[in-house]
C-alpha cells in the first residue's frame, strides 16, 4: 500500500510498517492528542504544576530496540509503495 493508506490505517489505530524496514519488530502508531495537568519534569521546568497542556497527536515508532520515539516521514517514506499492515 502507499503512505496515504497507511495513513488512513493509523488514523483508523492500526500499526503499520515498511516491507524494506530492516529492523525486527519496528512499526508505526498513532498516539491520539490528550489534556493532562503538568506534574513532573521536564515541563516542571518550563510550566508551573497543574498547568493544563493540550498534547497533540503525533505518530511514534516502535523500534528493533524495543524503544518508542517519536517519527517523522523522510521523502522516501511517504513516496513508497511497501506499506503494510502490522497485526
């Protein structure tokens, strides 16, 4: 599949990956937007306690490593063809 159905299958809470990803296990998700009151550090260190954020959604990567960080599509990603969907 192309990005914009693996877009459509994360806005729908599906996992999706590239076939030519080389990393065991790695896969995309949707992490939805979210209000929450600041209560612990780093934002302790920028907002008072209980300030209100407003947290966007964004999309993260489960990586070989067993990590999540956030991800950003690379001109290669969203022009690829070898999306699928991970179960």
């Amino acid at each position: 599949m192309n990005f914009g159905d693996a877009l459509a299958y994360l806005k729908d809470g599906k996992r999706v990956a590239r076939v030519g990803w080389n990393g065991k296990g790695m896969f995309l998700f949707l992490v939805p937007g979210s209000t929450f009151k600041v209560n612990r550090a780093p934002l302790l260190g920028i907002y008072p306690e209980g300030t209100e954020i407003n947290y966007h959604a964004h999309i993260d990567m489960k990586t070989a490593q067993d990590t999540v960080v956030p991800w950003l599509a690379s001109q290669t990603d969203v022009l690829a063809e070898d999306w699928e969907q991970v179960v």
